[in-house]
C-alpha cells in the first residue's frame, strides 16, 4: 500500500462516515459556509517506517496520526465540539479497513484558534507493505 492508497483509504471511510458538517481536506482549498458553520479538518501525518520482518520480501511497518480538528464557533460551550469528536472517535477506533489499522482516539482540547473552538481527535493508525 502506497502513502497515497493510505491517503485514499483514510479520506474515503471519513467522506462515507461523516455527514455532520463539512470536511476541509488537507492541502484542499476550503472557504467555510460561515462564521457560525461548524466543519473539521483532517491531516494525515506520517511517522518514521521499520522494518518488521526478516527475510525476503520484507515487511515494513508505516505508523502515522490521523488528525481531525473539530471547528465550532465560539461562545457556544464545548458541547458540540465533544460530541462530534465523540462520533469521530467511534468511525475509527479499533478499525481496520483498506490495509489501515487504527488504535483508540485521543481528544484534546485545543481552544480558540482564528475565531473558531477547536478540539483535535488524534488516531494512531499503521500499515504494512511488502518490499
């Protein structure tokens, strides 16, 4: 699996699982509906490969972080933003799909970030390629 399958993957199980709010997709040009719109946004961040296995063809092991800040507008209470990271939570945790193997979430609160309440979901994932 290439980091662009990976890509792939992880975007895809998002657009079909999450229909609350808008998605700003990394490096994508992303204009909010309005101030007052919540959406989120997602970067995959990749973390440095190892070879798991000996021998031929060797299996290499790729971890990474799917990051999904959660965008709601302020002075509403975290309310919203907890439950959407909840529902986040729960479309990757544990999961397995498209050669990805996701681990159990994190949620953080980030706060106010260019006049929006943001809190960050943070999934570890992996997947294996055979050279």
């Amino acid at each position: 699996m290439s980091y662009e399958a990976e890509r792939a993957s992880i975007e895809g199980r998002l657009k079909t699982a999450w229909t609350t709010t808008p998605i700003k997709f990394d490096n994508v040009a992303y204009t909010p509906a309005s101030t007052t719109t919540a959406f989120i946004e997602l970067a995959i961040v990749n973390g440095e490969s190892k070879q798991i296995s000996l021998g031929s063809p060797a299996l290499y092991r790729h971890p990474g972080v799917i990051s999904i800040n959660v965008r709601t507008r302020l002075q509403i209470g975290s309310s919203t933003a907890k439950k959407h990271a909840d529902t986040i939570g729960g479309i990757f945790r544990g999961q397995e799909f498209g050669g990805i193997t996701c681990r159990a979430p994190r949620v953080s609160r980030v706060g106010e970030v260019d006049g929006w309440f943001v809190y960050n979901v943070s999934i570890p994932f992996f997947r294996n390629e055979v050279f």
